[in-house]
C-alpha cells in the first residue's frame, strides 16, 4: 500500500517539523511550497527522505481557486492507494489513535472523513517541541469563537483513492458531485493547529487574514480567508481557551 500526502505551504518553517514528523508513516510526502518563501521551509522539508517540494507560482498571492485546481491535478497523477491532502496545521489520525497505516489498509470506500477538532494551548501545556509527537503536546480544545458560526470541530473530505476521479472545492471542504464515490465506514480525527500557541498564530495569521494583504483580488471579492484579524484578537481566542477540557 502506497500512502501520499500532499499540501500546500508559504513560510510554514514553525510548524514544518511538527507535520513531517506527524506524517513520517507516509511514503512519501509532497510540499507545494510557494516561490514567495522566504523562511527554511524548504531546508527542513530536505531533512526527511520520505518528503520532498516543488515550488509553485501564482503571483505571490493567495488564490483559492487556483491552490485548489493544483491540488486537485497533483492528487490525479499519483499512482498511491490513499492521498491525505492536509494544510500544514492539520494533523489527521484514526480514532483512538491506532496505526494510520492499519487504518487505511483496512478501509472500504474511496473517501475518508476527517473531523478536525480546534485546539490550543492549555495553561498546564508546556511550549511546542519538535522532538516530540505533535498530536500529544495540544490535546485540550473547544468552540472557534474568532470566526463566525464555527463549533469545537469541522469536517474536511481530505483522505482520498485518486482512481475514484474526486475534485475538491475551495479549501478542499467539500468536493464536486461524483456518484462514482463511496464514502468509506472509516472515520478520522484530527486536529487543526491554527491557534495551538498564540505567538506562533499572531505570526502566521496576521500576514494572511488582511484582505489588502497577500490575498488575490479574487479571493478578495468572493470573501476566501478575508478575516482581517488583529493581534489582540488571536490572542483573546487563545487566551479564552486556557482552561478547556481534553477533547481525545
């Protein structure tokens, strides 16, 4: 069985550790990594032999549909069993955090859901550490406040069979019709890191969430990831969350 997980990053040298480390049963892992990357990404993406990165041009700018259309090929011309498309803050993992190879070697159907869950520094967690296994250091979560009309989880249809001809949508939370595909009876959890240390989400997050910022003006005008978030609001939502219970 041949397992694939493919993403998308722009100056994610933080959190690339975590991700590869996470996802170091893969045989292979593929960053497209933005020209626009100015960080070690692509040095430490060197350092695993199951991983490697192709550079990826489209203006300098965040555009959805276009992330999407590369992703969607690059999924379509690999010859794996099973792809995992997850951005670099996602860590996806089988319920009861049993062997993901197991998991997926037994799966039925063309399409696995992932339940990824909000979680964020707890104030008995001790700072982020590569050395060690990523989904273990942030296990305490709840509601995403920051965003309207969120929960304490959400749902992406990002473990996919590339035969079965599945295309996802923008952001790759949902993907086109196909009554050729077969949801499988295997779930996983996951967890999305986006607010998991409140320095790290001011760093990533406030270069990102201005619509006049490195969003295109096409993600402008149908509002894709225009949040227009400030310091102090990341670290409200962070702050908020120092008591939540453990969620897996």
């Amino acid at each position: 069985m041949r397992i694939s997980v493919i993403s998308h990053w722009q100056n994610e040298e933080f959190l690339a550790p975590f991700y590869l480390g996470h996802y170091a049963y893969a045989d292979e892992i593929i960053i497209m990594l933005d020209k626009s990357t100015t960080d070690r990404s692509a040095e430490i993406i060197g350092q695993y032999s199951n991983a490697r990165f192709e550079y990826v041009d489209h203006g300098g700018k965040i555009n959805d549909r276009l992330l999407r259309d590369m992703l969607n090929d690059l999924a379509a011309s690999l010859k794996s069993d099973w792809i995992i498309n997850a951005d670099s803050d996602e860590l996806a993992f089988p319920y009861g955090m049993g062997d993901p190879r197991m998991a997926l070697e037994q799966a039925d159907g063309d399409l696995i859901e992932v339940w990824f869950r909000w979680v964020y520094r707890h104030k008995t967690d001790a700072d982020l550490d590569p050395s060690k296994p990523a989904i273990f250091q942030r296990r305490h979560g709840g509601k995403y406040t920051i965003w309207p009309n969120c929960d304490d989880k959400f749902m992406k249809p990002c473990i996919i069979k590339p035969e079965a001809g599945i295309r996802w949508g923008i952001g790759r939370h949902s993907f086109e019709p196909n009554p050729r595909v077969k949801i499988s009876t295997t779930k996983f959890d996951g967890v999305h890191w986006q607010m998991a240390d409140p320095d790290m989400a001011v760093r990533r997050s406030i270069e990102r969430t201005s619509g006049a910022g490195r969003l295109s003006d096409e993600n402008v005008k149908h509002g894709w990831g225009v949040r227009n978030w400030t310091e102090a609001m990341i670290r409200t939502e962070c702050a908020a969350h120092l008591n939540d219970p453990q969620v897996f």
